[in-house]
C-alpha cells in the first residue's frame, strides 16, 4: 500500500507542482546515474530540492531513490515520520548521535550496498536563499568507505526562491538544475572535498550563477 501511495504522490502531486506549476531547465541530464549504486551531491536552499532531484529520474527507479535526511527534523511527530519514511523514503541522519551507537554513516552504507541511489546534501541545513555554504566532510568519509561508487554533483538554482526556508507558499519562479560529471574518492579527504566544492563551482558558473556568498 504505502509502495502505491509513493508511487501515485511523486508520479500525480509532485511531478504537476515541480513540471508545471515550477518548471525547470536541466542540463546534462544524460550524466545521470541510470542505476544505482550511486551518490547524488546538491546544494541545498528549499524542501523543494529533494521533491526536484526524485523527478529527474523515471519512475522506475522510484524505489531505489533515498534521500539523506536530518532526524531530528523530519522524525519529530509521528505522522511527519510516517510520510518522511514511506512516502519521500528518506534515510534519517541522527546530527546528535548521544549514547547510540551505531555509527551514522551506516544506514547510508547499507543503502548502497543495496545498490541504491543516495541524495546528499553536505551543507548539511537549508541555507539562505540562493547562497551556498562550505560543504561538511561527512561526505568525504561516506566516499572513503565507497571508493568505487560514483558521486554525482548537481547545482540547484532558484528553488530557494520559489520555497524559501520558513515559508508554506510557493512562489512561481523558474529553476535550473545542472548535472556534473561523476567523481570518485581520491584517497585524500581534503583533496576530495576540494574537488567537489570546485565541481560545484564550476557548475554555478557554467549557468553564470553566483553559487558562493
């Protein structure tokens, strides 16, 4: 039942809000990954940008698709966890892991070995609108452990816009997606993260967007 509920909500609701009543241009959407395993890395301005990232891939690989989510947000009542958990499917990151002790990178590393397609947002928060922070290292050491799998970057434009953070209403304004080409660890965290925040760089300004503020 709840598999038919994801199914109807992103392929009825979410694809007519993010289709038509948004719109978007996307770019290099061939560089997507057409199976899983793999990483998707974005920046992150909206609640919009997961709803974004899922309609770009066809509707087969709906249930290969999860987003990597903060707990504390999105599991603090009992009817958000539900739709966070069957109908978006995310993968809760606990921020404050306290005396539990599962690392929380785990749950992410299942998810992989499942051949699944992770979505990221190293920022780790919704940010000001239209503005992009230093990513954090988590992402460096999920690649570590994953050396082989590819990560894809992906600059998100105007969303931050359209839903801002604290706002219930939609405002019409047309968003860009860019795709970049995939990555791989590099063997060194620091190396790593440099490359991805150039990669990222490098995708505002092929749409000649100011991506850091």
């Amino acid at each position: 039942m709840n598999k038919l509920l994801r199914l109807l909500f992103f392929g009825c609701v979410v694809r007519l809000i993010v289709l038509v009543i948004i719109g978007l241009r996307i770019s290099h959407k061939e560089r997507l990954p057409k199976s899983g395993p793999a990483i998707i890395v974005a920046n992150h301005n909206s609640h919009l940008d997961t709803l974004v990232l899922m309609t770009l891939f066809p509707l087969r690989l709906l249930d290969k698709l999860r987003p990597v989510a903060a707990a504390d947000y999105w599991l603090k009542n009992p009817w958000l966890t539900w739709f966070s958990l069957n109908i978006i499917g995310i993968i809760p990151l606990r921020r404050e892991m306290g005396n539990v002790r599962e690392h929380p990178l785990d749950s992410c590393s299942q998810a992989l070995v499942r051949r699944e397609i992770l979505l990221i947002y190293p920022e780790g928060s919704r940010g000001n609108p239209e503005s992009l922070t230093s990513f954090k290292s988590g992402i460096a050491h999920l690649a570590k452990r994953h050396p082989e799998i590819p990560i894809y970057p992906i600059f998100l434009h105007g969303l931050g816009k359209t839903l801002p953070k604290g706002e219930a209403l939609l405002v019409p304004f047309f968003c860009d997606v860019w795709l970049g080409n995939p990555l791989h660890w590099t063997g060194n965290k620091q190396s790593f993260m440099d490359l991805l925040n150039q990669s990222i760089q490098e995708l505002a300004s092929s749409g000649n967007f100011s991506a850091w503020q």
